[in-house]
C-alpha cells in the first residue's frame, strides 16, 4: 500500500500536477494540504476520472486539506470537533481499507513568540488530544501531513541556521514529542535513514540549487503500520518545471 502526502500551496494552481503525480505514482492513499479553495473548487471530476475518491475539507483562500484514496474513504471527519471555536481547515481523517488516515496541516507559527507561534503550539496541544479521543495506539494508524517541523539533524542542510526557528525551536519539537508518545513513529525514517530526503524549499532560486531545505512533511504510524513500511522516498522531480509548490511529495510503501 502507497500512501503519500503532499503540500500542494493551491489545489486550482497545481490541478495537473496533482494528476500527473497520480498517474506517476499511482498511491493508494495521497494526503493534500493547503488547498486554498472551498470544496466547490476542488476538481472532484477530474480526480475521479483519474481513479480516485476525495474527502475534502477546505477553506477559501487558506488551508484547506483533503485525501485521495483509490477505494471510497469512509468515516470521514473534518475539524478537531472539539470546543475550541477554530475555523481553520486543518485537519481531517478518514478510514481506508481499514486504516485510518490523518491529513494534517500543522500552523507555521510565523516567528517565536507570536500569537501564531503560540496557536501552533496549542494546535500541536489539540492534535494529541485529538488521537486520545478518538483512537488508541494499536490502531493501524497514518498520521500525514506538513508538520512545519523537522526535528532530525538528517532532514535539516543547516540544522544551526534552523535550530531557533518555528520549524525547529525546542517548544515545538517538544509539543510534538507529546503527540508521538501517543505511539507514532517517522515511518519515512523507520525504512530510510539516508540525510537530505528534503521536501521544502525556499522558492528563491538558489535554495534549491544549494539544497538548503527541509523535511517537515511527515508520515507517521502507530506500531501496526511501522513493522509494514518497506520503502520510502521523495520526489525531489516535482519541483522541476514551471509553476511547482514549494514542497514536494513524500511516499512510504507499506506492506
């Protein structure tokens, strides 16, 4: 089983794209993030004739998160459901093939010690609390997304440049700490344990050319899920040509 994620920094924008990448890969699962568009826009016909149902949960003009699946997901939910009053499209999780699926799109945070860091950092809060209510950790569990995290030297080029950020500043990889005690484990670093798996990059030129970036889109999984990865990669490919997003496609084969 083929489950992806990608953050794709508008679905209207990068629609051929996300077919191509489809047709390429043929996942069985893809989670999206930052779609950008309320669900009327999302290209629902499009996917289908591509081999694919959709669960969506958008927003206009910002956030927004959606998974692909080749077979009908079911129990979908969107949102927390928590009783936090949030309008943010973050997050939204579904059952596929008896596995449940997270797609999550974790706040940047925007700098240290603003009121978006600190929605970040309650939002990583809300996501621990989100798995208690609603799984255990002997679920066969994938939790995908764009954490806007990377906590592992190997899936940083400048780990100095970067320790002090949102992406990387201790409050953070210690919120996130929390969230994997509830049992995750990086499934991409359980199978691949090579530096430079990057999956963002800045979109000035030479951020790429220098391989100055990032792994902050994740894949994790409960116990079940880890002892059946096999393979892991990224498809560094997709930032070539006109029009990319800024982040590129993460992929674990399961058995």
């Amino acid at each position: 089983m083929r489950i992806a994620t990608w953050n794709v920094n508008s679905v209207r924008a990068r629609k051929e794209r996300i077919l191509k990448m489809l047709a390429q890969h043929q996942p069985d699962v893809l989670c999206l993030q930052e779609l950008k568009g309320v669900d009327e826009i999302f290209p629902f016909d499009e996917i289908r004739e591509a081999g694919y149902h959709a669960a969506v949960y958008g927003q206009s003009t910002y956030n927004g998160v959606a998974i692909l699946s080749k077979v009908p997901p079911k129990n979908v939910m969107r949102g927390f459901l928590d009783d936090v009053e949030d309008t943010q499209a973050r997050i939204i999780a579904a059952t596929v093939s008896d596995i449940q699926i997270i797609s999550v799109y974790v706040p940047n945070g925007a700098e240290v010690g603003c009121d978006k860091y600190h929605y970040k950092l309650a939002w990583i809060d809300r996501l621990r609390a989100y798995l208690d209510r609603n799984f255990t950790s002997e679920d066969p569990l994938v939790l995908c997304g764009d954490f806007n995290m990377a906590d592992d030297e190997r899936d940083i080029a400048y780990p100095e440049k970067w320790a002090n950020t949102v992406l990387c500043h201790p409050d953070v990889l210690e919120a996130f700490s929390h969230v994997a005690e509830f049992g995750l484990e990086d499934a991409f670093r359980a199978v691949n344990p090579d530096e430079g798996n990057y999956s963002w990059w800045n979109y000035r030129t030479f951020f790429l050319k220098q391989n100055d970036g990032l792994r902050i889109d994740h894949i994790w999984s409960t116990a079940p899920m880890i002892e059946r990865a096999r393979h892991a990669f990224v498809d560094r490919d997709e930032r070539q040509g006109d029009g990319p997003s800024d982040h590129v496609p993460v992929i674990v084969d399961f058995d």
